[in-house]
C-alpha cells in the first residue's frame, strides 16, 4: 500500500511537462518495493524452519494475474510479462538477502 501510495503522489504532484519523469520514478519505485518485498519476506522465512518465499511469491503473482487478467484491460502478454517482471524483482531481493547473509 505505502509503494502504490508513493507511485499515487509521484503522478498526483508531477508538473504535465515532467510526465516522463514521473512514469519513470514510479517505475523505479515500483521496482525498488517488489526488490524490498522480496528481501522481507526472505528474512521472515529464515526465521521458521522449512518456509520458503518462493511458494509465498509464486501464490501472490498468480494472484495478481487472476486479478488483473479478470478485471484488467484484456491483454494476456502485458499482463504476464508484468507478472513475471514482479517474480524477478521479488526473487531478486531473495537472493540479495541469502548472498548478504550467506558471507556471515
């Protein structure tokens, strides 16, 4: 909620003639949340034994394309590539994680 928040404001109080600015900053900060997403939910996963956030982030991105593949625009490949695109970013702050804990 906080990351849609942000993204809200960057296009809410972006002047017209920045509006590339703006798509771009809320692209960057989309990104940086799924990366931090990922990062939290690796680090509580490390707490319980046996849990991995694989299963969690594979059951929240096939949340989202149901979701947005029932009410969103009907376009199959933009949706799955944006899916996709948050697995990555997800999976990705997994791996930061286990690399930064994984030299301790």
């Amino acid at each position: 909620m906080l990351i849609a928040g942000i993204m809200g404001l960057i296009f809410d109080y972006m002047p017209e003639n920045y509006t590339y600015w703006s798509i771009s900053l809320a692209i960057l900060t989309s990104i940086l949340g799924a990366i931090l997403i990922g990062y939290y939910n690796a680090t509580s996963a490390a707490r319980h034994q046996g849990v991995t956030p694989t299963y969690l982030h594979l059951f929240l991105v096939i949340g989202l394309f149901i979701t947005n593949s029932i009410w969103g625009p009907p376009s199959f490949l933009i949706d799955f590539s944006r899916e996709l695109l948050y697995f990555v970013f997800l999976q990705f702050g997994v791996y930061l994680y286990t690399k930064k804990n994984h030299h301790k």
